[in-house]
C-alpha cells in the first residue's frame, strides 16, 4: 500500500518519519516546502502539489491545523484523484466540519475516515498516541497494521463526527488541568512553598498525571518550547465551546477560553499551552 502523508508540523512529520522508519512507502506534502527537508533527508519522496501526491497512493494521512488550512490542501482535483481510495483525517476539527468533509469525500467515492489524535510530540515520537477512530469499521481494521505504528492504542468511536468529538471533549480535560496545575503552583508560591518540593508533592500525590510529568519542568524554568502550542490550545477549547453552544454549561471551560484568549493576546500563543501559567503569574489582568 502507497501512504502519502499531507501536514508536516509539529506532530505530522515525526508520525510520518515513523511509517518510513518502519519500512513502508511513503510520500509527503507540505504547503512550507522546506518543513520536509529532514524526510527528504531519510529517502522520503516529497511532492510540491498534493494533486500529485494524491495520484500517485492508495491512501493519504492528513494532519494539518485546521479546517481552513484542510480546505486550502484538499481542492476539488485532489478528491478526483483519491476516488476509490482512502483519506484518513488526524486533523483536530469539529464534528460538523468533518462531516462536510465526508460529504465531499462521498461525492467522490472516497472512503474517509476520522482518526485524531490524544498526545503531543514525545508520543507522536514514540508511536504512543491515542487514535480516535470513526467512519467504515472494516476499513480501519485494515489499517491497524498501520496505525499501529502511530499508536499504542485504537479506539473505535463509531460514525463520522465521534471521533472528533470524543478530541475535543479530551482536549477541553487538557485545557483546564493546565490551569489548575498553574493556579495550584501560583498559589502555593503566593504561600511562600518552595516551588520546586511542591511539584515534588504534586507528583507523588493523587494529583499526578502524564500531563503534570510533561509540564512541570515548563513551570519550574519558566521555559515553554511548545511540544503542543497554546494557540492551538485555544483553538480546540473555541471548537469545544460552539459545540456545547447553548445546549450545555460548560462554566470552567468558557473561564479557560477567556484565560488562553488572553494570554494568546499577550503573545505566549507559539510557546506551549503550559504558558498560560506564565500569564497568570506575569500577565496583565
């Protein structure tokens, strides 16, 4: 099977470095040429348009920001030259814009499949996200020789729209464990505790997690290379927002927006979301 791969950020490039390293084909396609050089390096085909690419495999992996940015890569000609094949979208979008997707896809005969993601780079790296699958059944059991190799774990969400809701609702959970790590930390150097014994605490307490194990030596140093960006962050918690629109109260969530808007607005967006600590400690309220 010919894999191309659309996306080459943060995330997309180390999952498709994964699936060269494990030997199978692969070719790529980013809008900012010099993003693939480090695959061009290894021996990966890089194409400059994605009509070629999309010609060229059976099925294409797209990992890119957002909506508008799958729009700007996925033009109609493209879709003609994946009829009969497969587009598996790891792009964090709302349900709603991935169903518009399907459409298009189904107008073409495409089989499009939703698989975002739960993990930032260390896990993209590693091969230990977690993929959230929706769409065909059967044709995402064919593919889990290849997940796996981006994935420690597929879970099945059903149809269209599951899979990118069940993100964003776990992305909303990231969101505001964020802050309250920060307003934990900030409170307990407001207090006077060495902050460094109180992260110790943290990670020996019931509070510890995965994500305070990532962060906490953001918070110590006061350092945010952004292994998962605060405006992207803030992007997901919007998508989330909209969705739950009048139907649900989502109080800590809509807070959380307001906070990561700010600290976006004061400039932290390109560092990790971890910044927003930074913000509460620094920025101006």
């Amino acid at each position: 099977m010919k894999i191309g791969w659309i996306g080459l950020g943060a995330m997309g490039t180390p999952m498709a470095a994964r699936l060269h390293d494990a030997n199978l084909e692969v070719s790529v396609y980013n809008r900012t040429e010099s993003k693939a050089a480090p695959l061009k390096e290894k021996g990966v085909a890089v194409y400059t348009n994605p009509i070629d690419l999309a010609a060229k495999v059976d099925l294409v992996f797209i990992m890119l920001s957002d909506k508008t940015a799958i729009d700007a890569v996925l033009v109609p000609k493209f879709w003609e030259q994946m009829s009969e094949k497969i587009v598996v979208n790891m792009s964090t979008i709302a349900p709603l814009e991935s169903l518009a997707l399907e459409k298009t896809a189904q107008k073409h005969q495409v089989t499009y499949l939703e698989a975002p993601v739960s993990g930032s780079v260390g896990a993209a790296k590693a091969g230990a996200l977690l993929i959230l699958a929706a769409g065909n059944e059967e044709v995402i059991t064919q593919l889990k020789p290849v997940l796996a190799h981006l994935g420690s774990q597929t879970f099945y969400l059903g149809k269209i729209g599951q899979g990118a809701g069940a993100k964003l609702s776990i992305n909303s959970l990231l969101a505001q464990m964020g802050v309250a790590y920060s307003e934990a930390l900030l409170l307990a150097k407001h207090l006077g505790v060495d902050a460094e014994l109180f992260l110790q605490i943290i990670g020996q307490s019931g509070m510890n997690s995965p994500l305070f194990q990532a962060k906490k030596g953001m918070w110590l140093q006061d350092s945010y290379p952004a292994a998962f960006s605060l405006k992207l962050m803030l992007k997901d918690i919007r998508l989330a927002n909209n969705e739950a629109g009048e139907a649900i109260e989502l109080p800590f969530l809509s807070k959380a927006q307001e906070l990561y808007s700010q600290a976006e607005k004061s400039g932290l967006g390109e560092l990790d979301m971890a910044a927003v600590y930074h913000y509460l400690e620094k920025g101006e309220h």
